[in-house]
C-alpha cells in the first residue's frame, strides 16, 4: 500500500454582505384604544437591525398621513447600525376621535434590500365601553394625504 501525502493552499474567502434593514413587524396595528382623553397613551416600539455585516446609515425616519394626530414618535436612537445592530423608535397612540388612524413611516438609507422604506401604522380609536371592535386594518396612506396640524 502506497500513501501519498500531499500540502494543500488554505484559502479562506472572506465575503462581505451589504447593509440590509429590517423591521420587527409590518404592517405595525398598535390595537385599540378608549378615546378617553383620561388614558396615558398606548406606548409601542418599533425596531430597525441591520442584516447585513457593513454599516448600514440611516438618513432620515419621517411619518405622514396621520390626519387626526393621534401618534407621536421619538427616534430612532441610532443612526450607524453595525452587523446585527438594532435602533428603536419610541411611539405613542392617543386617538382623540373614533376611527381608524393611519400613517406610514418612511425610513431613508443605505440599505440595499428597502433604500426606502415604507411601513404601515395603524389603530383604532373607539367610545369608552365599547366592546366587540374589529381591529382597523393598516394601509399605506396615499402620498397627497395631508397630515394633522397641531
């Protein structure tokens, strides 16, 4: 029996995957909600990672279409997310009218997957007492849309 013996090249190929956001969740329904103008507001978060191993850089978070200013947002709390990396933006839902509320949230970056992207948020604001409510269904609101005035 003959054995040979032979040296191989180690090659290590070292790939690097672009920068890629995601969401926790979308379309985002922060429920329903008493128009009781006693109530804190409903409190929710919302999450951006970063899926990709280069730095992914948020350039601006904006939010349209809230015609009855029922939401109100802080965040995110970063804006350089590394590989795995997570931003949060604080909301609050306090509707004032019953009805559906709706905007969407345009998130504007370098991600190679979603350059913008666009997420629905919605919620439902009800009479106090009121019980048996379908949940309000979140759509995109049209572009032309005006937003409250505070």
């Amino acid at each position: 029996m003959r054995v040979i013996l032979a040296t191989l090249p180690l090659v290590v190929a070292c790939t690097s995957t672009p920068p890629e956001i995601m969401i926790d969740i979308s379309p985002v329904n922060v429920g329903i909600r008493s128009i009781d103008p006693e109530l804190d507001p409903l409190h929710f978060d919302l999450q951006l990672t970063n899926r990709g191993d280069k730095t992914l850089s948020i350039e601006s978070v904006t939010f349209r279409g809230d015609t009855n200013c029922a939401f109100t947002f802080d965040g995110p709390d970063y804006f350089d997310l590394g590989y795995e990396d997570t931003a949060f933006i604080r909301g609050w839902y306090q509707p004032t009218v019953a009805g559906e509320d709706q905007l969407a949230m345009e998130v504007v970056s370098n991600a190679e997957n979603y350059p913008t992207l666009v997420v629905p948020i919605c919620g439902k604001g009800v009479e106090p007492g009121t019980t048996d409510v379908e949940p309000a269904t979140c759509e995109v609101p049209p572009e032309d849309q005006a937003d409250c005035e505070e």
